[in-house]
C-alpha cells in the first residue's frame, strides 16, 4: 500500500465520502477502510552505509532470516561465534534462545534498563480485578497528554514473561549467554575485513570479544504523522496527534466526516494501554463495527448511481450478492483480477 486518498465528491456521482486505495496491485475503492497495522515503524538503527550485512532490527528477521551467511559459514565452520542482542523484551529474550539453539557459541543480551519479569507486557493491575479501576482512571483524564502519561506508566518498557526467564538463565547457566542490564552501547566500529563489530558500552564492558552480527530488538515506534501511505489524507484532512497517536474520536474513526477507522496501538488514546493486547482488539473491533454498521445502514439506504469504471462496477456487483446472501461472497474474489 502506497497512498489512502479520500474525497468528498467522485466523479460528480457521489456527495458522500470516498476512498482510493494505491497498491502494488493497482487502485482499491471502498467506502471505508480500517487501519490495522501492528506497530508501526522501527526505530532507526545506529548503522553507516555499508554496514548492513553485520545488523539488522528483529521486524526484518522474517525477511532476512535469523543467521546472517557470514555466521553461518563459522558456524558450519566449527569456528566460535558471538553475537548481540539490544533490547529488554520478550522478542530479545525469544532471539537470544535462537540464536544458541541455531548453533551460535555465545550471545550477549544487552540492555538499557533492569531485567524485568512480567506475564504481560502491561502491569498486571491492566488486566486483572482491578483492571476497571484503572481504566476508570483513563477515561477520566481531563486531556490525550495525561492518557499517554498513563499508557506508558502501565507498559514501562520491555519485559519478559517467567517462561522465558527460566530459558534465559538456563543459557546463562551453561555459558552461553551473558547479560549486561543498565547497559547502553554508545559507539561500535565495523570492520569489513572480518566481518565484525567492536562495540563499546557504558558503562564499559572489561574484554568484551569482536561481535559477529548485532540484533536490535529495540521495539517499533507508533508514530501515525512517519507512515508515508498517509500523508495525503493527513495534508487534507489533519487530526491532532500526542506522541505519534492520533486524536480519533471515541468510535476510532480518523474523524467525523473520514471513515478511516484504526485499530490496535495507534488508537492508544482511545482504548487504553492494553489497545495493542487481545483486550484491545476485543474493544476495538466492538466499537468499530457498530459504527460500520451505522455507515453502511446509511449508504445501502440512499439511492445512488453506480461508478462508471470496471472498479466500481466491480463493487456494486459484491454489493448486490452480499445483499441477496453473503454466504456466496467469496474471499478470494480479487484474484479474479489478477
């Protein structure tokens, strides 16, 4: 997806809103559009031109693979390995025990802050008994700023479930791992004849070896204002933002007159700290859906001339079967254009 675009008046048929959707696959109409992307973007990595082959940031592993071919090729070599992983979450921790079980000789989990334990990457008072106190308390406050003051009191950073843990200092225990809390690295060198980093840290690391690749498991940043596919609609039709997270109204639509609904950790504002967790899509879904309904009630009862392109023909035809029975929509119907 490269651009949402949303007008007000197609093709002089229409009074009533409606998106074009840009895609590697060609333009997608629709009435309305949910926005359900996760995360967001990773955060930059502290990396030069060149130095890509010795990092890379844990949301690219499915892309890349886990063990760079350099590492590998010691590996099948029988030569000694080490590798780094930054961060302090469940995915560093998930990394770590790949790496070892993959064949790497050593790892070093380094993080910025303490290691921390919890069943969920939220307090547990988010989702336990007293979970409505505390959303009480969200709902309550008198601005955004103060919601994403709580939100990130209530997610305090990365942590790791007891699961984990045990697995973590099992490797510990047997060597293959060390750990490095309230650790930063603040400069590393990498050397394209061996294919190594030499990092440095504060505070400093006494022999710390030459690193075979960097895992940055730093996490991804909800910044709604850095996704490119939506600067048009943004330019156009702006809401305001705290931090990244989009001022949606309380339905998570973008606004009043912009169908675009978003779901998980950017409607943050609006859901709470668990909009990223099950609890959250629950809520979310529930309160999106009803307002679709309304929408869609209101578009099925006006009479309207159908879109003179083969796209839009294309839509009204769905719209016909789905109101005779949907069982005979069929998911896969856009292949048919391809």
């Amino acid at each position: 997806m490269t651009a949402i675009k949303f007008s007000e008046d197609v093709h002089n048929v229409r009074s009533k809103g409606y998106f074009s959707i840009e895609t590697s696959t060609g333009v997608k109409y629709a009435h309305t559009v949910v926005l359900a992307i996760g995360g967001g973007h990773q955060t930059d990595l502290p990396i030069k031109a060149g130095e890509e082959g010795g990092a890379c940031h844990s949301s690219n592993l499915l892309k890349h693979g886990l063990l760079a071919p350099h590492v590998q090729h010691k590996i099948n070599a029988n030569k000694d390995t080490t590798v780094a992983v930054i961060g302090g979450g469940l995915t560093s921790a998930q990394i770590v025990d790949l790496c070892i079980r993959k064949g790497v000789t050593r790892v070093l989990h380094i993080m910025r802050g303490h290691f921390k334990v919890k069943h969920f990457d939220l307090d547990l008072s988010w989702v336990a008994k007293y979970k409505n106190s505390n959303l009480s308390a969200f709902w309550m406050a008198d601005t955004d700023e103060e919601r994403f003051e709580i939100i990130g009191e209530a997610r305090n950073g990365g942590s790791i479930t007891p699961a984990y843990k045990s697995v973590l200092e099992a490797h510990e225990k047997s060597g293959r791992m060390q750990r490095y809390t309230h650790t930063r690295v603040v400069s590393q060198n990498w050397d394209v004849q061996t294919n190594t980093w030499k990092l440095l840290t504060d505070p400093p690391t006494v022999n710390l070896p030459m690193i075979d690749y960097v895992y940055f498991a730093t996490g991804t940043r909800a910044d709604i204002e850095s996704l490119p596919f939506l600067q048009d609609l943004r330019k156009k039709y702006p809401v305001p933002t705290v931090s990244g997270l989009p001022c949606l109204t309380d339905d998570l639509q973008w606004s009043s007159d912009v169908p675009l609904f978003v779901a998980g950790r950017f409607a943050g504002l609006r859901l709470g700290p668990g909009a990223a967790n099950l609890e959250g899509a629950r809520v979310g879904a529930e309160r999106i859906t009803w307002r679709l309904q309304e929408i869609l009630d209101k578009i099925n009862a006006e009479d309207y001339e159908p879109i003179e392109t083969d796209e839009g023909r294309r839509l009204m035809d769905l719209q016909k079967r789905s109101e005779s029975s949907w069982t005979h929509l069929n998911m896969y119907e856009a292949l048919l254009q391809t």
